[in-house]
C-alpha cells in the first residue's frame, strides 16, 4: 500500500530587509539615469530616452522578485515602479545631482556635469542686470517627427553676469544668475536675490524659454556668452540647495518604496493565508473582484492625469500609459473568473485601455494639442475625477452583467 507524499513545504519568506534593498535599487535605477545624464546630454534628446526605456528592463525585473508568483501582486509592484519612473520626468528642476566644485567662474562651463558651483573668487553684478521680456514660439511634432503645429512661450527674466573681479566686457560671460518672474508675463512677487550672502550658483537645466532670454539679455548688453554658458540661481550654498531642488523627486522615491514595501508584507505566510484566497482564489466575492477592477483603472488613470498637469510631451505620456496599463491587465486578468464570459472581458480591457488614454486627451484640438491648464487646473481635476467615476461604475455593471450570465449559463447547463 502506497501512501501519499507529503505536501511540499511552503517557500522561505523573502527577508524583507533584502526585498527592500532591491526595490529601493529598482525604483532609483530611471530615476538616477536619467538625472545624471540630463545635464550631459540636454532634455529630451534620443539616447537619453533610449537608455531610460532600457533601464526599465532591470525595474520590471524588482517588481517581479519583489512580488513573487501572485498576478495581483506583480500588477501592483509594476504600477509602482514603472508608474514612479515616468512621473518623475515631470520633475525637471528636481533632477538636479552631482558633484559641487570649488572653483573659478571661467572653468564653469568645462563642468557639464555639476549640480552647481562654489565661486569663491567670483560674485553677481548687480549693477549689469538686464530684465528681458521674451517669447519663443516653437514647433510640435508627433513621435514620428511630422509638425503638428507650434505653441508660443512667454516670460520675464532678469539676468545677472557672475564673474571674477578682473573681468571686463570685452571677456565671455562664463556665468549667469537668473531670476524667473512667473510664467505668460505674469510678474508674481520674487524676493531680491540675496547678491550679498550668496557663495555660488545651483545649474537650471536648460529650459528653451529660459535659455532665449539669457541669450536676449547677453545680446542687448553686447557681451558674448561662453561656450557653454552656465546659467543658475544664486543661493547661499549650492550643496543645500541641490538638497532642497530634489525634495520633490525624493518624497516620489519615498512613496513608492512605501507601496512597494505594502506589497512585499502582503507575502508574509500570516497574510498570504488570509488574503490571498480572498482576492485569488476560485470564491472571490463579486465585491472583491470590482474593488480590484477599480484599482486597476485608477493607477493607470492618476499616472495620465500627473503627466496631463505635469505637461509632459504627449507621446511619451501614452508610452507610459502603455507601460502602465501591462500591470493593471494583470490585476483585472488575475482578479476575473474562468466562466466570465468572453464578451464581457473584452469589454473590460477596452475600459482599461481607454480610460487612461481619456484621462490625458480630454479637450484635444484636432492636431492633438492639449488645452491650457493656466487657472483651470482645479477644474480639470474635478472633472478627471467625474471621467474616472464613470469608468468605475462602468466596471461594476461589467462584472454584474458577467456574474449575471455566468449563472443564466450554468442553469442552461443544468437542465
């Protein structure tokens, strides 16, 4: 008489320490690339973008050793991850690392790479600022490169040379303090820079607005920029500075590496044992299965409205999308049922796939050019919130009608 093998034991928990530790790496991995290499290589250039997409591919990889082999959890951890990666783009004057050199203004521009400047030798002229009013129109273009039309630009800028005490106009500016007035010639209230206490400058990333006024003020005062020119704001000292610039990229890691850290608990065996048969397992309430659907409509969903504020280029808002939306097909995928029928789930991943898509294009011209948000963002918000109530409603109705004919088929079985 044969008897039964014995159940094969449950898997070790993963250390939570270790888990922690990788997720931290993937989640800072676009996030550091892109940081580092944006000053090198300038905003929106192809090979920065390439080696950001590539750098995903390690990420993906964090979510899936941090979440083990449950769909639901491998869905939650890619929407955190890759879902951080893409709103951080939005973050431009947060990506600010590097190294801050001691050293004279004339080798600024030699330092690409540098988050700012200690200028022991070198001050603000005050007494040469120039206020330029500039507008810029350029071209848009879809990701095939075809024009889809122009936007223009305004602001107001008042323009510092920061330079050694020998220089002369007839030597390059090597360095610029700016100060930025607000956005569409709107002059909102800016403190007097401190040109007294200052030690250095903290490098903005180029900006074309910003970068056409220096140009402007440079060529009304007939001084010649240097190769290179840095331009910056003038603070106390740059290595705090760079601190403060970065807060905002900093409490998006923390946030992220706090849901992340919800998923890995989620495997601990206490939960597993109580959770998991609840959201996975064959019995899965009706109530449970739409409380998965709506969070699956609502990651990709705030992700598009971050990117639609953050106004972010469109094609790469819809590449995360497409990024984002892989994970939450998982959630609804592993959430449904086997009887659901087909019609059903096909409708599902059309909402999935369009409520996003939605979010991002609400009020599109013909050319795909989105609306203004100046003075209207509250009410865009509100009315996002109204498109993702009714895709959540939409879910519900989904699930009822399948539940419905789920058991009309059953009892046609039956008989």
């Amino acid at each position: 008489m044969e008897t039964a093998a014995p159940p094969a034991a449950p898997p070790p928990p993963l250390p939570i320490s270790r888990a922690l530790l990788v997720g931290a790496a993937g989640i800072a991995l676009p996030m550091l690339l892109h940081a580092v290499l944006l000053p090198v290589w300038g905003g929106g250039t192809a090979p920065l973008f390439a080696v950001f997409i590539l750098s995903l591919l390690p990420a993906t990889g964090v979510a899936f050793f941090c979440a083990g082999t449950s769909v639901l959890r491998i869905g939650y951890a890619m929407c955190i991850v890759v879902g951080a990666a893409f709103l951080s783009l939005s973050l431009h004057e947060a990506r600010i690392f590097g190294a801050v050199p001691s050293l004279d203004a004339a080798a600024a521009p030699s330092r690409p790479a540098a988050a700012g400047f200690l200028l022991p030798h070198a001050a603000p002229r005050a007494d040469l600022a120039r206020e330029v009013d500039v507008t810029v129109t350029l071209p848009r273009r879809d990701m095939r490169g075809r024009s889809i039309g122009s936007m223009t630009l305004r602001g107001r800028f008042t323009v510092v040379p920061v330079v050694g005490q020998d220089w002369t106009p007839a030597q390059p500016v090597p360095v610029v303090a700016v100060l930025d007035h607000g956005p569409d010639g709107v002059v909102h209230a800016v403190q007097s820079a401190p040109w007294d206490a200052g030690r250095g400058v903290l490098r903005l990333l180029p900006e074309p607005l910003r970068d056409h006024g220096v140009q402007e003020a440079l060529r009304d005062a007939g001084w010649t920029a240097a190769p290179h020119i840095v331009a910056g704001r003038w603070v106390a000292d740059p290595r705090w500075a760079r601190l403060d610039a970065a807060r905002p990229l900093l409490w998006l890691f923390t946030a992220a590496l706090l849901g992340l850290a919800l998923v890995i608990l989620s495997r601990h065996p206490w939960i597993v044992a109580r959770l998991d048969p609840a959201l996975e397992g064959a019995g899965a309430s009706m109530g449970r299965e739409i409380l998965l659907g709506i969070a699956a409509l609502t990651l990709p969903s705030i992700l598009a409205l971050g990117m639609r504020h953050a106004e972010v280029d469109g094609g790469i808002a819809f590449l995360a999308i497409g990024f984002a939306l892989v994970p939450s097909l998982m959630i609804t995928i592993g959430a449904s049922r086997a009887a659901t029928p087909i019609g059903v789930t096909i409708a599902g991943v059309i909402l999935i796939v369009t409520l996003p898509m939605a979010m991002v294009a609400r009020g599109a011209g013909p050319n795909g050019d989105l609306p203004s948000l100046a003075g209207a963002r509250w009410a865009d918000v509100q009315e996002a919130m109204i498109v993702l109530g009714v895709g959540w409603l939409v879910w519900a109705v989904l699930v009822i009608v399948g539940r419905l004919l789920d058991r009309r088929g059953g009892a046609g079985a039956s008989r």
